[in-house]
C-alpha cells in the first residue's frame, strides 16, 4: 500500500514537472511595436524656436485624416505631433493643412501643403504575440511646391525611424 502512495506521488510529481516547464508566456503584446513618425513645428525665423501650428489637419491623400490623437482629426495648437507611416509601402505622402475649417457651404479653408516621405521598410519579427514590426531607414522627404507654401523647409533630423523617443523631421513654417 505504501508502495503505490509513493509512485503516485512520483508520478503527479513528474507530471506537475513537465507541466510547469512546457508553459509558455502570455501571448499579450503590451507595446506598440511600429515606431510613428515624430514631427516638430519650428520657427522659419528662429530655427531653434519651435512654433505652433493652428487649427493643424493631417490628410493622406484620399482625404482620409490622421489622426494625431485619440479622438482629434484637427488639433488647436501643435508644435509635435506623431503620424504612421505605411507598413507596406516605401513612401507616404501627407497633407498637412493649417487654419483648417469647413465653412456653412461644405467648402474647407486654409491652406493645404503636400509632403511625401520617402525610406526604406525594415520588417522585424518582435514575438508571436506581437507579430512584426517595420523600422524605417534612410528617410527622406519632398515638399510639393505650390503659390502659398505655409511650410517653407523641411529636414530630416533622424533619417531612421527606430523609436517615438525624439523627432525625426523638423518643419519650418
């Protein structure tokens, strides 16, 4: 009798082992992995001066807004913001509208500028939860030029898009 209480606990032991150690993580991906393109406003007559943006809109070309925060397609006042670049392309272009508004008649106000952003898509695989990732590198940037350009330069401060730790583009206007 004591003979079998034993194996039967060497057994469950055994089994509560191999149980233990064939766990696996929680499949939760807590952060967001691919990084969104970091841009800072800035001052054309004072290059080390960020200045706000008002009424800011940011577009793709359909007209479809970015959204720059988590229920605003038009933010007030902005000196930064953060856009996603496409995933499955190598370029993006944006249209960033300043003074934005739609008067009584449906028309929009303000003024519009193109901007395409042009890299190269790095994919990584983070994890089974996560899935992959897209760094960007080698980042580059063209202005559409127009007759009412409220953005007068654009540079590229950080050509590879790793991180939303410090901005990539510095646009003066």
């Amino acid at each position: 009798m004591k003979f079998k209480f034993t194996i039967g606990i060497l057994i469950t032991a055994i089994i509560s082992i191999f149980g233990f150690y064939s766990c696996e993580k929680d499949d939760i991906c807590v952060d967001a992995v691919t990084p969104r393109l970091i841009v800072r406003f800035y001052d054309q007559t004072d290059y080390d001066q960020t200045l706000d943006v008002t009424n800011l809109r940011v577009s793709d070309l359909d007209g479809n807004a970015v959204y720059l925060s988590d229920a605003e397609t038009v933010i007030s006042n902005v000196d930064s913001i953060l856009i996603p670049l496409k995933t499955l392309e190598d370029s993006t272009t944006f249209i960033f509208h300043t003074n934005y508004g739609v008067e009584d008649d449906g028309t929009i106000s303000g003024n519009a500028d193109t901007l395409t952003f042009n890299y190269v898509r790095n994919e990584l695989y983070v994890s089974r939860a996560c899935g992959y990732k897209v760094n960007y590198s080698e980042l580059a940037d063209e202005l559409e030029e127009d007759d009412d350009n409220w953005i007068f330069n654009v540079t590229i401060e950080n050509n590879e898009v790793l991180d939303e730790t410090a901005a990539h583009v510095y646009i003066y206007h």
